[in-house]
C-alpha cells in the first residue's frame, strides 16, 4: 500500500498543525500496516527526525509540477486568449502522456537537475499511489490561495486517475474569490471523503459552492486526540496565552501593547503566572512573526516564565504546558484544541473572519467553556477580565464536560478513518 500525504505545515514549525499530522499518520499506520507513506515537505530532514517510517516529497516539486509550462507566454497579449486552451492541454497531459509532460518539463529545468529529480520522486509517488489523502488544515481559504490551489490540483488529478482522495480534519473558509470556488467545487465534488473539523463555516461553504453526493462526516480537529491522551489529572493553575500577529489574522503591533497591560491586569487579579503557549514558531519576512516573539513582548520580564516558549518546539511540549493552566487566552486556533481537549476551558481572541470562524467552529464542537472575544470590541479590557473570571470560577465544573466533548470527537475521528480503510477497498 502506497500512500500520499499532503498537509498543512510544510515547514514543521507550526505546532498545530504537526499535531494534525502526528495524529493522521499514526490511525493510517494502525489502518494500513506496513503501507509506504510518502508526505510532502519542504524539510525532508526534519520530517525523517520526526517521522522515520515515512519519506518525503518535495513540496517544490509539487508546485513545478502543477504550475504552468509557458506561465509567461500566456501572459502576452497575442497568446493570453488562448492561455485557457492551454492550460487544458497541459492538464490532459499531466492526466494522459505524464512521461510527455516531464519530457517537456525537463527542458525548462535543464539547468536545475536537482528539483527535475525530486518532480520525478513526485511523479512517482502521486501515479502509484492507493490513495492520496489531506491531513488537516485550515487552509483552503482566500488568505492561502496560492498554497491551495496547487493542493487541490493534486487532489483533483489523483482523483481522475482513479485514486481515492480523501480530506481528513478540515476547516474551510472563508472564501470569496471566485475562481478559488470553482476550484474547490471540481475537486471537492470528486472526493471519495471529507471529514471536516467543525460544522458551521465548512458546511456553510460546502452549501455555497454546492457540492453534492459526496460523504461529509464531522469528526473535531485530529490534534484532539493528541492532547487528549496527554492531559493531566489535575487542572492548572496558571493563564495561558496566546496571540497570532500575521496578516491573516489581523493583528499588529497596537493590539499586542493594547493586551499587553491587559494580560498583565488579570495575571495580578487572579494571582496566576502568564504561561507562553506559542504554535507557530514561523517568521515569513516580517509579515508573520512567530508565537513566542509576540508573547515577549506581552509579558516581558513580567512574567514568571522566562521568555515566549520558543523552546517548546514539539506538539507534547506545547500540551504539556498547556497542562499547567486553568484557563487559556489565545488568539491561536491550536492553542484552544488543545487547552479544551483537556478540559481547560478558553477565551478565543478574534479579528479577521478567518479567525472569527476557527473559534466560533471550535466553540461549537465542544458545545461550553470556550467564548470568543472580537479584539476590536468596545471596552475590550473589561469584557475580557469578565469572561476569564467566569471562566476561571467555573473551571472545575467545566473540566468533565469539556473531557466528553473531547471524547465524542476523538471517536468521531476514528469511525471517519475507518471508513478511509472501506472506501480504499471499494475503490480498488
């Protein structure tokens, strides 16, 4: 059994998303033994450090693989109304004559016999695979279209070669563009599956588009399991936090000084240690900074833990911090995963209609304990010293319902890969 895995942390830096994968591989080790899975990557050797069974496939190959042969012909004014008959030829061939497609790959990348090996090693995984699947993600959305569109192109061209396709731990949305819709339309109304994270943007979207007859299961988030299974016996007592400065999230540098005092406020109201909960330890040339420089400058020497959590750089590491707290303040999606999926409750922090549909997604699954805050609210101080005390008074009373909820999506989860194992042997 060959196995092809796209997911959504390439880099293997983003602590939630390593979580999704962890989760992934192991229920398809346990459902297909001695199977070969192959995972795209751009670290291979992070990715064999992590996970030695498995064998990477470069992302970049990917993406030379499904970017067009003559991009910058079609753009000149003669040829560019023709550039839609060919790109369709160019996808029959990728289809029918792929040893044609990487003849005349080749020749554009003569110079570069490096990335023409790695499209092979692609060519190779993708054509001889038993099914493709997607780990989970929240990234087919406007705000990632260039990193979606080539994931999708990939899911679609398995699927006409007669490969099961399946979607595991997804969040979809939002998504405006309309191109990006179409193309989410023809692949996601080609896959043998869909498991989604929540119910609420996804399905919405699912509507929208208009995908019919293709089964749609809701199982929570994959890291759940994760952090689930890691929990401690006792609740925390210590606030964790959390905060996402990225272009898709919305946040700049006047939100982070505005919580800032914030923060520090309700660490002295309730006598609690600020604990670091970073997920993303990515920098993207000063448009995304990573978790633990945020959280610095939130709690700089104020806090009783050194530093932002940049040496908490594995998923265990994460949730065993987590651990130690009785409520959670993040604006990180994962870092709520995996502070409810022990029975700690949260307070979701939200700008962008990304974010604002995570947490209202994530809220809903577990039904209580996580409220979500809009971080452009009036009286924002007040509003969230409030929800953090009655969080925090009712934590106890929370931890059991929180651990149900957790339970019944972990088990969802697991009925979701199972049907991965029957569909594969109907398809073959």
């Amino acid at each position: 059994m060959r196995i092809l895995v796209e997911n959504s942390g390439y880099r293997l830096l983003n602590m939630g998303d390593l979580a999704m994968l962890t989760v992934a591989l192991s229920r398809l080790d346990r459902l297909f033994p001695h199977s070969s899975i192959q995972v795209l990557t751009s670290d291979p050797e992070k990715l064999s450090e992590i996970f030695p069974s498995t064998k990477p496939i470069s992302v970049q190959a990917r993406m030379t693989w499904f970017s067009p042969l003559a991009a910058r012909y079609y753009q000149l004014p003669l040829i560019r109304y023709f550039s839609k008959l060919g790109l369709f030829l160019e996808n029959l061939l990728r289809r029918h004559k792929p040893t044609l497609f990487l003849r005349i790959l080749s020749l554009k990348l003569k110079k570069k016999a490096g990335l023409l090996e790695e499209v092979r090693l692609l060519m190779d995984a993708l054509y001889r695979a038993d099914i493709v699947i997607a780990t989970g993600g929240g990234y087919i959305t406007d705000e990632f279209k260039c990193e979606t569109q080539p994931r999708l192109a990939m899911l679609s061209l398995a699927n006409q070669l007669g490969i099961p396709t399946i979607l595991v731990g997804q969040g979809l949305g939002p998504v405006q563009d309309l191109e990006l819709q179409r193309q989410i339309k023809k692949t996601l109304a080609q896959a043998d599956l869909i498991c989604l994270r929540e119910q609420l943007a996804s399905v919405a979207l699912i509507n929208y588009i208009g995908i019919p007859n293709v089964p749609i299961l809701i199982t929570g988030d994959d890291a759940i399991e994760l952090a689930y299974k890691a929990r401690t016996e006792h609740i925390g007592s210590g606030i964790g936090i959390n905060l996402r400065v990225a272009p898709y999230s919305e946040v700049g540098e006047s939100i982070v000084q505005t919580l800032r005092l914030v923060f520090l406020n309700i660490a002295s109201k309730f006598q609690a240690s600020l604990i670091p909960i970073p997920i993303d330890h990515s920098a993207y040339d000063g448009l995304v900074d990573p978790d633990s420089t945020t959280i610095e400058k939130l709690v700089g020497q104020d806090s009783r833990d050194l530093g932002g959590g940049a040496e908490l750089d594995t998923p265990l590491k994460i949730i065993e911090q987590v651990g130690r707290c009785r409520v959670v303040i993040t604006g990180s999606y994962h870092a709520g995963v995996f502070a409810l999926s022990q029975g700690i409750p949260v307070v979701g922090l939200a700008k962008s209609k990304y974010y604002v549909d995570k947490f209202f997604g994530l809220a809903d699954q577990f039904g209580v304990g996580c409220s979500v805050l809009m971080l452009d609210e009036i009286d924002l101080e007040n509003k969230l010293t409030d929800c953090t005390k009655n969080l925090w008074n009712e934590a106890e009373t929370l931890r059991p319902i929180l651990l149900d909820a957790a339970r019944a999506q972990i088990q969802a989860g697991i009925i979701a890969y199972q049907k991965i194992l029957e569909e594969v042997k109907l398809k073959r």
